[in-house]
C-alpha cells in the first residue's frame, strides 16, 4: 500500500526540523504555519476494489491526528460518493496547524525553547548575528553547552580587532586557546558579522586561514637553503632553516636563485656560481612571497612534472612572474620514459593554469588529458644527475 502513512507524514515534519525551519521561523517571525503536508490517497478505483484497506487507512490515520490526540497533523476531509460504497467521507489534506503541534508531536519543545534561550542572548550582544542564526539554526542549537564560551571570544575579538598575538597568548577569562582551535570553523562564520572590515583578510579563508583572517600570528613558515657557492657562506655555514619573516630582511647575496619541491633534490642539488637552492617547499612555495629580494633574482623553479608541479609553478610565478622552470619541458619527460609513474588519479589537479608559458601549458595540458596514458608523472628525484647538470651548464 502506497498511501501516506502517519509514519511518513511524522518523516516528512522531521525533515522540516533538520532544514531549520521551524526555528528559523521563530526568530525572524514569518510564518510557517499553518504547513500543509503531502498526501498519498486512495484512487477512485480503490474504494471498489480494495474498500476493507481503504478503510483501515482511514482508521490509523483519524486515530493518530491531532483530533485524537491532541496535537500534530489536522485531517481534512471531503465527501466522496460511490455507486457501490455510497457517501464516505475520506481524507482529502493534511495539515500542522500551528508551531506547537509540531514541537509537540517531534518531541521537540525543549530544544525549541533552548534556542530562543540562546537567540535571545546572542542578539543582545551582537545583533549582525541575526542572519546566521537564520540560517544555520540548527548549528547553533547543536553548539549551545559552548555557545556562551564563543560568544565571550567574539566579544574579545570585537574589542581587540587583529590582535597581531599568537593564538596561544590569548588571554580570554575562562577560555582555553584549544577551546579556539577546536571551533576555528564555527567561530570564522560567526566572527565575520560582528567585526568590521578592516579587522578581516578577505583573502584567507577556511580553518587553515583563520589566523591570517583575523590577524593572528601564524606559526613561522621555516625556509630551508643551501647556499651553492662557498663564497656565500655565512660563517661557514651552507646548509639553514631560517623563519621567513627574518629572511625576508636578509639577502643571501646571490643572484641566482633556484627553488625545488623535493628535499632530496635540494640537498644533491650541484654548486652554482652566486646561487643559492630552496627546497621542501610543496605547495607552501607562496610563503616565498614574503621575501621581497627574490624580485630581482634570477628565479627558476623545478617541480615534479605531474599536475601538482605544474600547479604550484603556477601559483610560484603568480608571485614572480619573470621565474622560470628547469627540468619541467617535453624534452626532460620524453628522455625519462622508462621511470614514469602515475598520479593518484583521485587527487590530481585539473584546474586552469593561467601563468605558464606555451610550452609548460603543452605538458601540462598532455598530462591532464591523458594523451599519452592515465595518469602520468615524472617525479623529479627520477631525472638523471647528469641531464641537471647538462641542464645548468647551460644557464652559466
């Protein structure tokens, strides 16, 4: 049997309850009752054909209205006359007639009342908070046992706008810093109506970007280089890890400046005259940005030939449009066949690329369409030593 049952009709009430709307009804005042429900009936040829279970329907659904039991959904009748049967009156809609049929039929009164509880105090406070209570209510209602422990770190955050702090020294009465990792995303959808513009970077964005967002310190991106030239050494010294922020006030002093993705080929990198190698970057390469000498560096970046290489040469040269790539053409792929690999499919990048050349764009594009196989890749660690050095021979 296909027609509504009061099961369905109590589903399809949940579901109005796990799309808010109940509660967003309740704190921006338009109405959502009455709210009518659907219903599955009897056609005119069940009432001859299958009248006994047509009957019982009626039954179970008269015995669980709101008629019977006082609160949930109204059966709205309507005559219908039969040849054989003769007049019946059958159900014709159904309707919740008012907000507290619902919450007492969904068992949800308390709930209800919890939220308007935490409304109210939020409001209070920070009026600009009314459309995301509107519109994720349900959220709120699931965070209320912390709700007042984010509400005091808005109101901090309010009164201290880009505290320029770690997150760590925080001194926020009765909250703990974890407290604020643990949220980050919560609390960035709720920060953003109660600050005003100024305090927010647009740019950052999700839980990696909080901090940057708000203007929290970030833990320092350590770079990593080896100074190519014995000339360059600093005391000694070739091979540092130095925060960028404090080498973004140092210049090293070479002129040539070459950045690879994997540690391993920035360790055998070769000597260089006036040179220097970064490595271990990956996809953090646009910490890079920060160092403001590297502009009037000879720059080249050598990357995995794969999707991800490609990627992060783009966004490198999105910073320092004059870098150029090593190691990354046809001709370096080509001549590496026997040691090509696969990209994790799943993970592969297939954006659009806007800042490589002609020819990085041809690799790029043979790699994401698959034109020679699925998938394919040239790991850097894989290229010969001597076509790297044939290769920077070349440069000198």
């Amino acid at each position: 049997m296909s027609w509504t049952s009061p099961a369905d009709l109590r589903q399809q009430m949940e579901k109005v309850w796990l799309r808010g709307d109940i509660l967003r009804a309740r704190l921006n005042g338009e109405p959502l009752f009455p709210l009518t429900l659907r219903l599955r009936k009897p056609a005119a040829g069940d009432i001859t054909e299958r009248f006994a279970e047509v009957a019982d329907w009626v039954r179970v659904l008269r015995e669980s209205s709101k008629d019977k039991k006082g609160f949930g959904y109204t059966v709205h009748w309507r005559q219908r006359r039969h040849r054989v049967q003769g007049a019946n009156d059958l159900p014709d809609a159904i309707t919740v007639d008012t907000e507290d049929d619902a919450l007492r039929w969904l068992g949800r009164r308390d709930d209800a009342a919890r939220f308007s509880r935490l409304a109210e105090r939020s409001l209070a406070m920070f009026p600009a908070l009314r459309s995301g209570l509107c519109r994720r209510p349900l959220r709120a209602l699931e965070h209320e046992p912390v709700w007042d422990d984010l509400l005091a770190v808005l109101a901090w955050f309010q009164a201290h706008p880009r505290p320029a702090v770690y997150l760590r020294e925080l001194d926020i009465p009765g909250i703990h810093t974890k407290f604020i990792e643990t949220h980050r995303g919560l609390l960035g959808e709720l920060l953003d109506p109660v600050l005003p513009a100024g305090a927010i970077d647009a740019g950052a964005t999700g839980v990696r970007g909080f901090n940057r967002r708000y203007g929290l310190r970030d833990k320092p991106v350590p770079i990593r280089f080896r100074l190519l030239d014995e000339r360059l050494a600093i005391q000694g010294l070739t091979d540092l890890t130095v925060p960028v922020e404090q080498l973004a006030r140092f210049d090293p002093g070479a002129d040539t400046v070459f950045i690879t993705e994997n540690e391993i080929n920035g360790l055998a990198f070769p000597p260089f005259p006036n040179a220097l190698v970064i490595f271990g970057l990956g996809y953090r390469v646009e910490a890079l940005r920060h160092l403001p000498w590297l502009a009037a560096k000879r720059l080249y970046y050598w990357g995995d030939i794969d999707t991800h290489g490609f990627a992060i040469l783009n966004r490198f040269r999105h910073a320092f449009p004059h870098a150029r790539s090593l190691l990354m053409d046809r001709a370096t792929f080509e001549a590496h066949r026997p040691v090509w690999g696969r990209e994790d499919d799943a993970k592969r990048f297939n954006g659009a690329l806007a800042n490589l050349t002609e020819a990085e764009s041809d690799v790029f594009e043979t790699l994401r369409e698959n034109r020679l196989a699925p998938a394919l890749r040239l790991e850097q660690e894989h290229i010969a030593q001597g076509w790297l050095l044939e290769a920077l021979n070349r440069l000198t």
